[in-house]
C-alpha cells in the first residue's frame, strides 16, 4: 500500500538524519521533498502546502534540545499531521435506529454493492445486529443479482422487487419489510453511475429525503486520485453525508485520495476495502493509516515513550558531566534504568522498523542488563566514578562479588571506556557544528 509515496517520504526526511539540529534551512529542504511526494501521490496542491507549512512551523517551534534528532522530531510531527489531515480519531458508524437505515451512494463500479455486503457481514458478527440488504438500482437486473449472490455468500437476506421501477418507494418497502421481520439494519445499495450526473444526485437526493437513513455512506475508489477527491465533493455538495468509504486499497494506490478527502469535504473516512472478498473490510483508523504510509514499524510509539523517559534537565547535567570527563558508572547505571522503563527488550526491539522481522528467531534475554548491573553494583562508589582505579585484584573481587567472571568484568570496562570516548567525541564534533553555523 503506498509504495511510492512511502519511499519519497522516506528519502525525504532522511535529509535530515545526519543533521544536529533543525534549522530553517534543512527544514525547508526536507519539507518541500516532502510536498513534492505528496503532490506526486495526487494529493490536492493546497492541502499539500497546507500540510507542509504546519510541520515547518511545528518543528521550527520545538525546543532544540530533545530526545529526539531532527530526523526523528520530523518523522514524528509528519506523522501526527498526517494522522490529523486522515481525521485524528477513528469514526464508527451510527446505529441508534430501529432499524438503522443506512443508504450508501457513489459511482458505478466504486465499490458499493461489495462493500454493503462486507458491511452486513462485518455488522452480522455482532451478535445484536440483523442485517436486511435493499436493492435500489433499477436500470441494471444484474447489479440486482449481483446483490443476491453477495447476500447468498454471507448468509445475509436481499430484498428486492424487480417490478418497482421507483428506488424512492423499493427503500421504503424495503424499511417496511425490516420492521416487519426483525431486521435491526437496513443498508440500501443504489444505483450509480460512470460519472456525476443530474439524474443520479437527483434520484439518490430523492432517497435520501424521503427515507432519511441514519447513516449516508459515500463509497469511493480510492485508485481514482484526485478524481475520488471531486467525485467526493460532488456527493458531499448534494447528501451531505456521514463519512466516506475508501475501496481498492489493496491496489497499487497512490495515496492521494486517502490523504485528501477529509480536508476537502470534512467528513471522516470511516472504513476501507482492502480486496474483493467478504472480509476485506477495516476500520479506517488514521493514526495506523499515517503510519503505514510512512513505512515505519512502531517507531512512532518507540520514540514517545523515549520522550516519556526524557529529563531535560537530567540530560544537562549529563552532558556536563560528559563533558568534564566525570561519566562514570553510576550514570551508566542511570541510563540503562531509562531505557528498561520504556518496556522489555523484544517489545523495544519489534518496534525497529524490519528489526522485529529480522530477529524474530532470536532468543533477547529480557534481562539483557543482569550482568552488567550486577557488576556495578560490586564496585565501590571509587570505582564507580573512577574506573581507572579498577587494576587486577579489584577485578577479580567485582567478578566474585558480581557472580560473573573477570572476563565480563573485562568486557564491560572495555565497552564503557569506549562508549565514554564516543560520547566525548560527539560532544566535540556537535560543539564544532555549532560554531560553524554560528559563523555561517
Ligand atoms: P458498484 O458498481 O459500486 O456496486 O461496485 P462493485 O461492488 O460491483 O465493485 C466493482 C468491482 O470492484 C468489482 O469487481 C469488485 O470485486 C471490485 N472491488 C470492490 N471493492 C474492492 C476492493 O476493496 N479491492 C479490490 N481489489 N476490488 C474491489
């Protein structure tokens, strides 16, 4: 789903990956490749712009020094933008009536007569919903047929009447016969047609007033792009309906429609089709949509609970300390409790993008820190901020005292020496780039 768009954004916001900071610059660099996805996955320019101005806004407006790298700081609010530009939340349906009648529209060939049968299928698995489906299109005896063979499949009942040439008065035939049997659904499939046309809004605007459903649905082929958009805009203008079904998501889609719609005619996607059986149906959630669009495994969630450990002024003290050489392994220690609260090692792990498929036959030990914490906590408070002074015969005690061995008391003194070296080094080089851009 989304190929396309999800390698461009992904080139996109690597620009940033290597940079320390955000800066008008590179956030103006990386945001109009971002634009320039977009568009190229047919979203609306508008929008698009729209979109692009708020995140440079948002990340312009953050504080520099945060958990997250500029990479990550962006991918996050391209993320939440896009996740509110989809509609934030997810949006059930409404089914307060007795029976609730909910009237689906849209062009010929979107979409409608399979999705109102996933609908009753999807509905009928809850044990309270009885679902009747209404055939109302009565230029075509086969979309009629086609009804019953979907209701045939799932178990559901089809009422039709081959001899009403009048949709308006088979809809309410159809709520009659409901009441009249039990059904606590009604989903009536109407006729559509190749393209907008007067005849149609006026048929469907006629149903709509006369039997006013619940729930007015709007069933769109998501592979249309910007055409999905106008088609969308066309309905909403004549129905204004509830929400918005996206259909053919399995296909190679580029994204456009999916993005747009909402902004355009401010009404929620509320499922979508993934494919042409019964059970390729799902809430439209767009938060996971966002995500999905961005290729990016559960980074998002990795990098809030980051966040969520994240003391700025821990993090100062750190760096001074860093930068005075006095890291020592009481810090070392502090730091590995931050990263055990944000949860267990292969939850962490699963949350990598491709990570989580490539270790997945890989046994983590979730106490992956036992040893190394045992060992600290066998050192003295000296020895804890003065490694050096750990020489031979202190080795051999820490390892007795720790239950592990000298060579692992070895391995994490080697493993320490070398994380504090790196640290300095990045301290050095961060401080260089900032002289730099001072001087730019
Ligand atoms: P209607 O004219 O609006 O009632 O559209 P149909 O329900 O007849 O669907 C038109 C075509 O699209 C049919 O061949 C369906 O099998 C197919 N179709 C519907 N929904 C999906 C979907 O989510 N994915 C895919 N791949 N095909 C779908």
């Amino acid at each position: 789903m989304f190929d396309n768009l999800s390698d461009k954004l992904d080139k996109a916001l690597h620009v940033l990956k290597g940079h320390g900071q955000i800066t008008e610059v590179n956030v103006a660099e990386t945001l109009k490749e971002v634009r320039r996805a977009l568009v190229d996955a047919d979203v609306n320019f508008k929008t698009a712009k729209n979109f692009t101005n708020v995140v440079k806004e948002k990340a312009l407006g953050q504080n520099v020094l945060t958990a997250l790298k500029p990479g990550q700081l962006m991918v996050k609010l391209v993320k939440d933008e896009l996740t509110e530009l989809m509609g934030g939340d997810a949006e059930g349906i409404n089914l307060s009536g007795n029976p609730s009648v909910i009237l689906m529209s849209g062009l010929q060939g979107s979409g409608k007569t399979t999705f109102s049968g996933k609908l009753a299928n999807f509905l009928k698995t809850k044990k309270t919903k009885k679902p009747l489906l209404v055939a109302c299109d009565v230029y075509r005896p086969a979309a009629i047929d086609q009804l019953h063979v979907v209701g045939d499949q799932i178990g559901v009942e089809v009422f039709s009447d081959r001899e009403e040439k009048n949709p308006v008065a088979i809809s309410e035939k159809g709520i009659a016969y409901a009441k009249a049997n039990g059904f606590n659904v009604v989903i009536i499939d109407t006729a559509g047609r190749l393209a907008v046309d007067e005849v149609m809004m006026n048929e469907i605007s006629d149903i709509h007033k006369a039997i006013k459903p619940q729930e007015t649905l709007f069933v769109v082929d998501a592979m249309t792009g910007q055409d999905a958009v106008n088609t969308a805009k066309a309905f909403n203008d004549t129905l204004n309906f509830d929400g918005v079904i996206l259909t053919k998501l399995d296909g190679d889609t580029r994204g456009g429609a999916a993005i747009s719609i909402k902004s355009v005619v401010n009404k929620p996607i509320k499922f979508i089709g993934t494919g042409e059986k019964m059970e390729a149906i799902d809430i439209f959630y767009p938060a996971r949509m966002a995500e999905r669009i961005l290729g990016m495994g559960d980074v998002v969630s990795l990098v809030e609970r980051a966040q969520e450990q994240y003391d700025e002024e821990e993090a100062r003290k750190l760096q001074k300390k860093i930068a005075k050489n006095q890291f020592g392994f009481d810090d070392f220690l502090n730091q590995i409790q931050q990263v055990k609260k944000m949860g267990n090692m292969k939850d962490l792990i699963g949350m990598i993008p491709g990570a989580g498929k490539a270790m997945k036959d890989i046994d983590i030990d979730d106490d992956a820190f036992k040893h190394i914490e045992a060992i600290i906590h066998s050192m003295t408070p000296e020895e804890r901020s003065t490694p050096t002074l750990i020489n031979a015969s202190r080795k051999k005690r820490i390892g007795k005292g720790s239950g592990t061995s000298v060579t692992q008391v070895n391995q994490l003194l080697k493993q320490f020496d070398q994380m504090s070296k790196m640290m300095k080094m990045m301290q050095g080089g961060g401080g260089k780039r900032m002289m730099q851009m001072m001087k730019g």
